[in-house]
C-alpha cells in the first residue's frame, strides 16, 4: 500500500483546529483576574415569616420605637416614651398602656420573635403616632382676683372621714385555695390560688386604710384546710368573713361574676349573711361588663357552713372563659374588683353600725 497524501493529513488537522477554535468562541471567557469559586451553592431555607402577620421588632424599628421581651411576665413589648404596649405568645390579648384589647387571630411566636397580624399592626402604628406627637396644654387666661372683704373665719364642724366609720369593726378576708391546691386553671396558666390571693391582699390594704381590723386566713401561697378557715372566723368574731375565688365551667361560655351567701345558720345571723351578699354584689356588678348572675344561696360550702358569724363567697368570674381569664389576668381589673368588695364590706359594716345604734 502506498502512505497517505500529506495535503490529507494538513486538511484533517485544520478541520479540527476550527473546530476547537469555534468551541471556545461559544463558552463566555472568565476575567482571569476574577478566581473560581469552588463553593457549593446551597438552597436558602423558606421564609419562617407567617403568612399575613408582621414581626414586632420590625415594626418597632418602622415606627421608631423600643421593643424587647419581659422575662418574669412572659411578655414582649413596644415602647414609646412612657407610653408602652404588651403582649403575650398565642394569645389574642393586648393591654395597650394598660388597658385591654383584643385582636382577631392570636400571636405567633418562632424562634424568639413575636408576630402580630397586619391589622393589629396598623393600629400600633396609628398608636405609636399617637404617642409621639406633642401635647400642647392651652392654659386658661388669668382671671381677675378682687380683694375681698376680710371676714371673721366660720368655725365649722369637722365631718369624720370615711375611714372612721370602720374603727373597732374585725373583718376576716379568706383567700380560696392556695399552696398544693391552686384551683380552676386558665387556658392562658392563670391560677385560681393567685388570682385570689392578690385581690384578697388589696382588699385587706383598703380595709385597714379604713380603720379596720382585718384577719387573713392565709397571707401568701400555702394551704388552708377548709373547716379552719370557719374555725378562724369563729375565733375572731368578725363583723363579716368573705371569701374570694374565681369560677370555672366545663362550658367556655359562662362567665360573669356571683356572690353565695350562707344559708345553715341561725335566723338573725342568715338575714345578715342575706345583707352582706347584697351589699358586695352591688358593688361588684357596677365593676364586672359581663352582666350578672345575682346573689346565690351556698350549695354547701364548708367554710360558709361552720360559720357562726354573716359569710359571704365571692366569685369574680370565670377562669374557663378566655375573655374573663385575661381580664382577671389584669392588673388594674383585679385592683377594682378589690376595690369594689372593699367597698361592699363597708357599707354593710356602716349599716350594722347605724342598726346598733353606734
């Protein structure tokens, strides 16, 4: 065989060489400046952002104002100068400078930060202007003061205070449950001992404010058996012993505040137990927005039972209701209710007194 044509052999190698050459064309050069990376892109996790609500601290930095979390309360928070906004995970509850609002859908709490849906988010943003713009104080224009004509000063009788009426009278204040019992048990964790406890402790300062002496069965979170409660009462010989507790039902939609009044007693000591209810009930229905249920005879409480002197139970509301468990979860709702039985024990005190002829 002869060996092959060199032209053959220079036309292969060319068409090879433009096909490499076109090849090269058609890949984008690279600035060889600019170094390869060798790092493996990875796939950026999804938004944890819930659909239709906005972060908290985000809207705190829009809206110029401070926000954080509460610790001992478990509550996150925004702030605008003393004006302030609190709020709890999963909850649908707001106390916006301390009063109570309710949103449509509750909270979301991931990883540490609060969501809040957007139409709640609209209103603490026309909050946080609000809070922010200036108030101006127009003073009134100063009158004109004549001299007047100097007169010999009126003596005049001095009106005992309010608190005088109350001297020398024992009251005795019996928080329901407490230590191993905490009682109804809210959806939100609210306990029933501490919701007792807390208004029985501020009734106990408005009483002595008052003038009266006031006997605790118990004054922090231990527990008390029922009878001695009775006993304790039996001992002092009170002018009135009231107890204090907050409701529960196995139906979330009962709610509203009831007074039981001691009915195994004697006539005279029934009819004032009868007067002791009234009087805290109408106290404590000016206070509560949930209507009434009224003045109830005892279904057989023990410590209104073996009690000899008038007794009354209170129920503030119902724990088992997500609208009344959050206001008792309020500070200042809780300081009124005490305030109101307060008020109620007085004035059945000052009517005794006005019978005996004091």
């Amino acid at each position: 065989m002869g060996h092959p044509c060199p032209r053959g052999r220079y036309l292969v190698l060319a068409i090879t060489f433009l096909a490499l050459s076109a090849a090269a064309c058609s890949t984008p050069r690279r600035n060889r400046a600019e170094p390869v990376s060798t790092t493996r892109v990875e796939a950026r996790p999804a938004s944890t952002v819930p659909i239709g609500f906005v972060a908290l601290d985000q809207l705190a930095s829009l809206c110029r104002c401070h926000s954080g979390f509460d610790r001992l309360r478990g509550r996150h928070w925004i702030s605008k100068g003393s004006a302030r906004v609190e709020l709890q995970p999963a909850s649908r509850v707001a106390y916006i400078e301390g009063d109570l609002a309710l949103m449509r859908e509750a909270t979301q709490e991931v990883k540490g930060r609060l969501f809040i849906p957007q139409r709640f988010a609209g209103k603490l943003e026309s909050w946080a202007r609000r809070a922010s713009a200036p108030r101006h104080r127009v003073s009134p224009p100063l009158a004109r003061v004549e001299p007047k004509p100097q007169t010999k000063p009126k003596t005049t009788r001095r009106r005992p205070s309010r608190g005088q009426h109350l001297r020398g009278m024992t009251f005795v204040i019996d928080p329901g449950h407490g230590g191993r019992d905490p009682g109804a048990i809210a959806p939100n964790g609210l306990r029933e001992k501490e919701v007792a406890l807390d208004v029985s402790l501020q009734v106990d300062r408005f009483l002595q404010a008052s003038g009266a002496r006031v006997i605790m069965t118990r004054d922090s979170d231990h527990f008390v058996e029922l009878r001695e409660r009775a006993a304790i009462s039996n001992r002092n010989q009170p002018i009135a012993f009231v107890s204090i507790h907050a409701n529960s039902h196995t139906r979330s939609g009962a709610l509203g505040i009831e007074v039981f009044k001691a009915m195994r007693q004697e006539s005279y000591t029934k009819r004032e137990s009868s007067a002791l209810a009234r009087a805290l009930y109408r106290r404590l229905e000016t206070v509560s927005p949930h209507g009434d249920r009224g003045v109830k005879p005892s279904p057989g409480y023990q410590v209104l039972r073996y009690n000899k002197h008038p007794a009354a139970l209170v129920e503030l509301g119902f724990l088992s209701n997500w609208r009344e468990s959050a206001m008792l979860d309020d500070a200042d709702y809780r300081r009124r209710l005490a305030r109101a039985i307060a008020d109620g024990i007085a004035d059945y005190g000052r009517s005794r007194a006005v019978t005996a002829g004091r």
